[in-house]
C-alpha cells in the first residue's frame, strides 16, 4: 500500500516474473473486509483492474472509514496470485 485516505486506497505494484513464472498485466486487485474472506477468496468488496504496465498504482475509492481492509491480487483470467 502507498497511500490511504479515510475513503481509498492507493496500491502500488510491479511484476519481475514473466510466464510461465510470472503474470502478465492487466491484473485484477481484490479487496476485502476480512481477512478470512480474503484468505478464502471470497466477497470481495471491491475491485479494480490494473493497467497494461508491468508496475504501476491502483485507487480504490468509495471505502468506510474505520474499517480495516485487505488486498489479494488474481488475473483476468481469474488465476489467483500467491502473496
């Protein structure tokens, strides 16, 4: 994470790999309420899709305040990536 207001947050990423090690962009940014929803995979409350760069920063808005968050990151094909 490189930045955070009381309503988004800003995430910045960039791959080393390449396949068939890696991932290629765009790739999809999960965010989610729990952390058992995000070791799950499930119910996401948000997304966002990176651009066509190898590195780069995603804005997620529209969070609540107070409310502690997690982030996963997948492709568009809807492989999950480990982190």
């Amino acid at each position: 994470m490189t930045g955070a207001t009381t309503t988004s947050i800003s995430i910045t990423y960039w791959m080393v790999l390449s396949p068939p090690c890696g991932y290629d962009p765009p790739l999809v940014v999960s965010l989610f309420a729990s952390r058992e929803n995000a070791i799950g995979w499930r119910d996401p409350v948000a997304e966002v899709v990176t651009g066509p760069e190898r590195s780069g920063t995603v804005t997620i808005g529209g969070l609540t305040p107070g409310t502690d968050y997690w982030f996963r990151f997948g492709d568009t094909r809807g492989a999950r990536i480990r982190t």
